[in-house]
C-alpha cells in the first residue's frame, strides 16, 4: 500500500495535480509491484487516489488494491473533512491450485489536519473505520510527511497507518512505508522503501521489515 507525498500539504487556491507510476521489486515476497498514484487540490480541498498490483512470475497479476480519499477544505477551515474507501483482492497458493480472497470493503469519515511548505510537510488524519462484515466498529489513525533532505535531489518520506479490525478488544494493525527518493531529474526518481508491518495481512504480532528498490516516474 503506498500513499503520495509530494504537494499533498500545500495549501493553494489554484488547481494543482501530480501523478506518479513506480515500479518496486520487493525481495521479501519476491515480487514486482506497481503503483499510480494520483493527487488534486482545489478551492474545496484535495483528492487522492491509486492503485496497487502485485505481480507474480508464475500467473502474472496476483494481486490488488485500491483507494480514494476526497477532504473537504477551504481556506478557512483550520481542519478539513475525511472521506475514504479502500479495497482489493488476492490469489494465494501455487498455479495449479491457486485460491482467492479480497480484503473487505471499508469507508473511513474523520478530520483531516496538514501543514507544510516547499521543504517539508505532514498531514494526519483519524476517523471512524467500517468495515465489511466487522463485528463491531473501528478506527483507524494516518500520518503522513515528506523532507526534501537535498533541494530537488533528496526527498525522506511515508506514512504510517494504526488501525483496528473488529473493535478495540481485537489485534491492532500497524504498517508504515517510509520512503527515500534520489531524483534523477524532474521526471525519475530512485530509491525505495522499508515496509515496516504488526499484525497485517494475516502476520502476528512481530514488527516485520520488507524493503524494495524503486524507480517512480513523475508523469
């Protein structure tokens, strides 16, 4: 799961729009995946999205996940409105007989706080998780920030998600994926990340690091 960094905390009132395609390979699961990322400011606030696919030697797409998040904010709002839903699908097993599952719809509604300025930001945000077929309600908690270490050469950046799944008395999911990008130019980058995981996608408890390498194409 990756989330954009780049101009989401800048606070303006004309359109702006970045998108970005990366491609990781990640030594861990021993996969590629690639990721679109999609991000818009508008006089009412932003909208993010993208798109996950994991891709497996053997049968090829293995997986996915998608997610869109619409904040409703102007400029004299001191905290902006969340909305967000997110989804996706996998196979599990060899070619021969390979099983599937998804991961189970969920909408988030919460607030949204961000600050930030040409060489750094952050935005966060908490609201209330439902999830398909949960027992009981959730919530979940997002932080997100870029540095720009070396001006237009050096970016740090991430996220970083806390989350329950069947209410408070359940296991809490943790999973952040901070970032480092050398930009080559304007268009390509390259760099990596380090998904650091407890309790997700069916693990226990255990903090788990999986790095990547990457190359991102700023379109």
């Amino acid at each position: 799961m990756k989330k954009l960094i780049t101009l989401f905390t800048i606070i303006v009132t004309v359109s702006v729009t970045a998108q970005n395609f990366q491609l990781h390979r990640d030594f861990e699961r021993d996969h590629f995946t690639t990721t679109f990322e999609l991000f818009k400011v508008d006089k009412y606030g932003n909208t993010f999205t993208f798109v996950d696919f994991d891709y497996n030697a053997s049968s090829g797409i293995s997986g996915g996940y998608y997610e869109i998040a619409r904040v409703l904010k102007t400029a004299k709002m001191p905290v902006g409105l969340h909305v967000e839903y997110n989804g996706g699908l996998g196979t599990f097993g060899p070619e021969s007989s390979q099983g599937g599952y998804t991961i189970n719809d969920a909408w988030i509604f919460g607030a949204n706080y961000s600050k930030g300025n040409a060489k750094w930001g952050f935005s966060t945000y908490a609201g209330y998780k439902a999830i398909k077929n949960a027992d009981e309600g959730n919530f979940q908690i997002t932080g997100t920030w870029y540095v720009n270490l070396i001006e237009n050469k050096l970016t740090f950046s991430g996220f970083a998600d806390l989350w329950t799944e069947n209410g408070l008395s359940d296991n809490t999911v943790f999973l952040a994926e901070p970032q480092l990008w050398y930009h080559l130019n304007k268009t390509f980058s390259v760099g990596g990340e380090l998904e650091l995981s407890s309790n997700f996608a069916g693990g226990n408890d255990t903090i788990k690091g999986r790095p990547t390498l990457a190359i991102k194409w700023n379109i």
